[in-house]
C-alpha cells in the first residue's frame, strides 16, 4: 500500500532546460526502487520551468540582485501552488542560498550540503573529493566549504585552466554543449567531462561529484569512472524529496534555515532536522 503523502515537494527547474527533467526522472527511477508500480503509487510535486531566471554564473559576476530576487520569486510561486518545500537542481543557484532563505515562506532544501554529507556517510573511507563545476560553483566556493566542514578536501580544476575551459565548454558551447543539444547528447561533452573526471583522479581525488545538472544528464548510467565513484547530487535530492513527501521517520518540513553567517534575532528559526538541514 502507498504510503500517505504528507508534503508537496515544489521544484524550481529550467536552470538549465533538462535540471528538472533529470530529477524528474531520479524521482521516479527512486520510487519505482522502493516499490512504486503504477501513477499513483508516486507522490503529488509541483515544478515550474523558470528559464528566465538570469544565469547563476553570470550572475555572480554582474547581476546577483537580479538573479536572487528571480529565485524568491518562483519559490514563492511555488508555495503559492501548494509546495511545503522547494528543491533548485542548479549547483551554482545555491550561491544565492543565504541572501534567498530570508526572503522566501517555504523551506528549500540545501543540495550541496546534503550531497558533501552523504559523500561523508555513503563513502566513509573518502578523504579527498572530486569536483566538477561550472565556474560559478567552484568560485563561490559552496562545495568547497561544505565538504571542509566534514572533514573532506575538494580537489578542483583552477578556474581558466584548460581542463576548466572544457568543461565549461562542454556544458555552455551552443554547438555540442549539454545546455544547447539538450537530450540528444553530444558524445564528444561526455568524453570532455569523463576527462576532466580522471584528471581530478590523478590529483588524488576517490570520488567525483558531478556539481552541476548538466553533468548529471551527459553521465547518466555511469556511476564510476578511473576508479572512482561518480557522485550524482540529483539522485541524492531526489531521495530526500521521496522522504519529506512520504513523512519518513526522520523527515519534516519546517521554516527554512538561518544563513550560517547570520544567526541575528531576525533570522528565521533554525530546522531542526537531518532532511532540510544535513548539519543537526
């Protein structure tokens, strides 16, 4: 018997045009696991395709405020739709992380921080983590402090490096990247990225997270490479949406977290539990 649902997952998707597909996909690839067989045997959630948002790495450079109040505004969107908390499949968007929580009236649960925590309980033998970003993420340094928080190194290629370049190249490019080809993958973006996966390798890397949706579509179906394993973030979201829809044990939804930077009386309270906040 399917379980009672008890919260509506909202997804802020279109960053880029396959983030939501793929987690859609992990969703139900996720429920189908634990014994979903037909419609109804998988959760109610709520997506909007919000492909106007202003791209997070440009952003970052230029436009933060605009990008940020974009962010507030679908979240809130989404709540207004009947989501008890939200998920954005962008690596980079989670930069804005701390200045939108404030603004918003629904949790958002923190990618990042709940993929650097299960890199630590899923592969507790793993000192030393690959990751692979846009230069968005690896500059804004989110992964990096996550992981440092629970012990673990990133090791990442240098921004403006070659092997960087091609990655960056291998998402953005609007002939053969992954954003501009979209399902019909370019052979040549997943040889990039398997590339720069093995160079991290070399460097000393055990395991390789792929830090941005677009790296999640190109390596679909491939969960290890140079001997190490590849870390895929969307199929970690999407298990944790599976437990805040379905009320496991642990899970619960609650006001959205106060940015670590700011624990002022006018912050919102703290979650107090694993699923929004890995950190408890």
């Amino acid at each position: 018997m399917k379980p009672k649902q008890v919260a509506v997952p909202g997804i802020l998707g279109g960053l880029g045009p396959l983030a939501h597909v793929e987690l859609e996909r992990d969703l139900i690839d996720e429920g189908t696991r634990r014994g979903a067989r037909g419609d109804l045997d998988h959760p109610v959630w709520i997506v909007i395709s919000a492909t106007d948002v202003p791209d997070r790495t440009r952003s970052l450079q230029s436009r933060a405020d605009e990008c940020a109040a974009a962010l507030v505004r679908y979240g809130n969107r989404l709540h207004a739709a009947g989501a008890d908390f939200i998920v954005v499949p962008c690596h980079t968007a989670h930069a804005f992380y701390d200045v939108v929580h404030r603004e918003l009236r629904v949790p958002w649960v923190h990618l990042v921080d709940h993929t650097a925590h299960h890199v630590a309980r899923a592969h507790g033998g793993v000192r030393k983590v690959g990751v692979l970003a846009t230069d968005g993420t690896l500059g804004s340094g989110i992964y990096q402090r996550s992981l440092r928080r629970l012990g673990l190194e990133a090791i990442t290629p240098d921004i403006g490096s070659t092997v960087q370049n091609h990655v960056m190249q291998a998402i953005y490019d609007p002939g053969w990247g992954i954003k501009a080809v979209s399902s019909d993958l370019h052979q040549r973006a997943r040889a990039v990225q398997l590339a720069a996966a093995a160079s991290l390798v070399e460097r000393g890397a055990e395991a390789v997270i792929l830090a941005c949706t677009e790296l999640s579509v190109a390596m679909r179906g491939i969960s290890s490479h140079a001997g190490v394993p590849l870390i895929d973030p969307l199929k970690v979201l999407a298990s944790i949406m599976l437990d805040l829809a379905f009320g496991a044990p642990t899970a619960s939804v609650d006001a959205p977290r106060p940015s670590r930077r700011d624990t002022s009386a006018t912050s919102p309270p703290a979650s107090a539990h694993p699923l929004i906040d890995p950190g408890v």
